[in-house]
C-alpha cells in the first residue's frame, strides 16, 4: 500500500467518525473548509478532500450540497442520515 492511499484511508476513517459525530451531537451540516482541514491532517490536499467528500455521498453520508457563492463548487452539505460507525459491511470504508 502507497503512503498517498494510507493517508486516503486513514482520511475516509476520520471523515467517517467526524460525520458520526456530528449527527449524535444533532449537527446537519458540514463545511467544506472542515472537511478539508481534516483532510489537512492527513496530507490530503484540499481539493482531494473535497472529491472525496463528495464521492462518499451515500456511503458516508446522505444529503445536498450547498453551493458556494464565492468559490465555484460547495460550501457546505445538510446532511438527512448518516450511517452509524461500526455499522458498514464494506471493510474498504
């Protein structure tokens, strides 16, 4: 396994705990700078991150992406479900 596809996974994990939390503390939203200062801490780059993010829709997470007035893409997600950690039947997550 490359260093670049450790951090991913390691990233996708911390994703995955940090979106749990959010919906046991009854959060409904995520920013994208959130999503990519975790990705930070795992030498994600901000932009990956945010692929990512958006490419684990449906695994990770359910919702709508909010679109940014500033910046082309997203700003932020509602989330409408989040799958509870531990509780995924693909070990690849």
């Amino acid at each position: 396994m490359t260093e670049s596809i450790k951090r991913h996974n390691e990233f996708t994990e911390a994703l995955m705990h940090e979106l749990a939390r959010l919906w046991r503390q009854g959060k409904r939203r995520i920013d994208r700078a959130h999503v990519e200062e975790i990705g930070e801490r795992y030498e994600v780059d901000p932009d990956e991150a945010s692929r990512a993010f958006v490419d684990s829709r449906g695994t990770l997470w359910e919702g709508e992406l909010i679109e940014s007035e500033g910046r082309s893409g997203w700003a932020a997600a509602e989330l409408t479900n989040v799958p509870s950690v531990g509780s995924s039947t693909d070990s690849s997550v």
